[in-house]
C-alpha cells in the first residue's frame, strides 16, 4: 500500500508537531504491513492473536470512536463496523467475539485500508482545527495504543506463520545479530528502603502506571542480563520440565495438559527455534523468550533465585536510558548483550517477567468515561512485565511502563531476568 501525507497541514506549530506524531505511528503500522501478503492478514491462529487486518480496523475504530465522534456533526461512513472492531469496551456498546475474529472475510483488505485513509483525513481535519485543549491528550493516547497493536501484530502474525509447515518469514532480509558470548551473569545489589515508584513529571503515561508513590524495597540483588537460551537449555536438560516441586500448582498442571517441554518455538532437538526471519539456529548466548510467567518462575526456583518485583526493577532502570534492541532496530529478535554497563538489556530485546501481580496502585483512579476500561479492569490474575521486547517501539517503553499477561501466555517476547534476597 502507498503511504501518503494526511489531510491540510495544520496552521499552529503545537498542531503540526501533533499531525507528525499521528502520521509517524500510523505510517509505521503500514510499513509494517507492507511485509505481508492479504492472505496473511486474516488468519486467527488462536483465541489470544488477531489477525492483521483485525489490527488495523481496531486501531482506526479507536481514534474514530474516541476523538471524532466526540464531534457531535461526525458521522461514521461504516458504522456496522463499530460492532466489529470494538474489542472490548463494554460501556460504548457490544462487539464481535475475540476468538472469532479470523471469522471476519469481510470488509476486505482494500476497505479496510480506505477506512483507515478516511479516518486518517478526518482526523488530521480536526487537528488542522485545534479548538479542543483535550484533543492532544487523546490522540497521543490513540498513538500508544497504535503501538501496542504494532507490537501485538508482530507476536500474532509470528504464531500464525510458525502454524504453517512452509514455516515463511515475516522479515527474510532483516539484518541478522552477530553472536557473541554473554557476560557472566552476576548480580547487583541494592539496599533496604522507601522508595517511590511511579510516573511523574511531563509526558505521556498510562493511568495505570500512577499515582506515584512512596513503598518498602527490601533488600536484594538484580541480575545484570537476562537469562540466555543455554541456561534455560541446562534447566531442560536437568529435567526442569519433569520436576513439579519446581513449578507452582497451576503451571504444573498447564505443563501436563499442554505438554510444555521447552519454550515456544524450540523444535524438539533444542537446537532451532522459529523466528520473524524464519527457522534459524538456537544462539545460546541471546536471552530466551516466548516462556509464561510459570516457566519463568520455575526457571528461577531451579537456579536458586527468584523473579524481581516490579518495584526493584523500576528503582533500578529509572536512570537507564531507553535504548537497545527494540522494534525500531528491525532485528525482530533478541540478540546476545551488547551492553558494558552493569545493568544491560534492561529495554528491548525481552519483556522480563516480575513476580509482581498486576495490581492498582494506592490512589489509582481509571480515566474518566469508556477509556476507564482501558486498564484498570483487568487488574486480575496477570502479573507485571517490564523492560519492552525487540518488537516495541522506543519511544512507546519507559521504566514505568507496566506491561500485563495472564501467567501463561508466552506468545509475547518475555523472557527472565533473576533477582536474589539478601
């Protein structure tokens, strides 16, 4: 699909800065999908994915519900399609079933591609008007939650193509990471105390990732990376998946229905691994990834060491700069540590499992109106990520960012760094 400028440039510098941003993000979603052919974007490989084209109708009906429509002239040129693409905003009316998303033929490709042309003109218009002090707020709010769906497009599309015996490559030609030895793994200590957590200041920032606050970090210690694939390797091969007194009740019994007996896209030999670019070797320097809350957690028992809590990892990744293997390096893979300092890889490559359960912070109080929904009622039986994974975008990730998965989801880029009590 070709890409074009959106709508008349707006007059003031605020609103050209605020078009950029929504066409940079916008733009992005279709290079990204300019890797795919149209068979590919309707495929449902499970409940949990969606297919392509779902995504880019989803992230459209986003901005049109919740910024146009606030304009009460605004009139949806499909509005049959509201019932589509809504995913799960109950208070805004119903929606079609998540695990039968694949079912939806149609609209085709093409219109759903011209549905996103006309809201995108549509809401560079209203941008080009800039009579709304909310309206910044909410298309940056529109923005991030593009990139989440970048992020989720990339995990969904690899589990669909890795259901296909022909095993094709979303990127064949990406730029393959040099291997290289890993760092020891060591650890880092930190101290006993109050601390505070949370955003503040300027800039965006999800509701659930405030009110900042004051908490008690015990003592303890951070592992300086991320757990490669030989030392996930060793705890396979040390019968890590036969051993219940390893796992908690709940991922045993997940390990004994599914059969679980290595991560995620390891082939039986544990010796290839099926990745974005195709099936490629196993390098047993780079971080594993696509393992649940549950094998993260059994890893760590096995290693005589713990996952960390969310409050360690934020404390300690608050002065790290955001960089590293993120989806803007176009990898699509974590990649061996590269970093000298004494804390590396902690954004890109992996989301790191905390022992955290994801719940409301003191004080937290969901956005007003339908976006309420957008985080605080799934604060139930999911457990907190940090850090982004090589397929999210840089300027989407920040050390109080709280990512969230039911414990045993491992479709996503997560992987395991350790933490230790002292």
């Amino acid at each position: 699909m070709t890409v074009r400028p959106l709508g008349t440039p707006p007059t003031s510098s605020a609103s050209t800065d605020l078009l950029q941003r929504y066409s940079r993000v916008r733009q992005r979603t279709a290079a990204l999908c300019a890797r795919l052919r149209p068979e590919d974007t309707v495929v449902q490989s499970m409940p949990d994915a969606s297919p392509t084209k779902w995504h880019l109708a989803h992230t459209t009906w986003f901005f049109e519900k919740f910024i146009l429509e606030r304009d009460a002239g605004y009139r949806s040129s499909n509005p049959e399609w509201h019932f589509l693409f809504n995913s799960y905003y109950q208070s805004v009316g119903p929606m079609h079933a998540r695990p039968h998303r694949g079912m939806l033929t149609r609209p085709a490709l093409d219109e759903v591609w011209d549905y996103r042309a006309r809201v995108d003109d549509a809401v560079a218009a209203r941008i080009a008007r800039d009579d709304d002090s909310m309206l910044a707020t909410l298309i940056e709010l529109g923005c991030q939650h593009e990139q989440q769906h970048q992020e989720l497009l990339l995990t969904d599309i690899k589990h669909a193509f890795a259901q296909n015996p022909l095993e094709p490559a979303f990127a064949p030609n990406a730029p393959r990471a040099l291997s290289m030895a890993a760092p020891a793994l060591t650890y880092l200590p930190f101290d006993e105390g109050v601390v505070e957590v949370g955003h503040a200041g300027d800039g965006f920032h999800f509701d659930n990732e405030g009110p900042r606050h004051r908490t008690y970090r015990q003592a303890g210690s951070l592992a300086n990376r991320p757990v490669t694939n030989a030392e996930f390797l060793a705890f396979i091969q040390d019968g890590g998946y036969r051993d219940p007194m390893l796992w908690l009740s709940d991922g045993w019994a997940v390990v004994q229905a599914e059969g679980w007996a290595r991560p995620l896209y390891w082939d039986d030999a544990l010796e290839t691994e099926f990745t974005l670019h195709g099936r490629r070797e196993i390098d047993p320097h780079a971080p594993v990834c696509h393992v649940s809350y549950f094998e993260a957690d059994a890893f760590a028992r096995w290693a005589g060491a713990r996952l960390p809590a969310e409050t360690e990892w934020e404390t300690l990744a608050a002065d790290i700069p955001v960089q590293g293997n993120l989806q803007d390096a176009g990898l699509f893979h974590p990649r061996a540590s590269t970093f000298e300092t004494s804390l590396g890889q902690m954004y890109g490559d992996v989301w790191e499992w905390t022992m955290s359960p994801y719940v409301s912070y003191p004080g937290f109080r969901p956005l007003d109106g339908a976006l309420g929904e957008y985080n605080g009622k799934f604060m139930n039986g999911q457990w907190v990520l940090r850090g982004g994974s090589c397929a999210t975008p840089a300027d989407h990730v920040r050390a109080t960012y709280r990512n969230f998965f039911p414990p045993h989801a491992r479709w996503q880029f997560t992987g395991i760094r350790l933490g230790t009590d002292r």
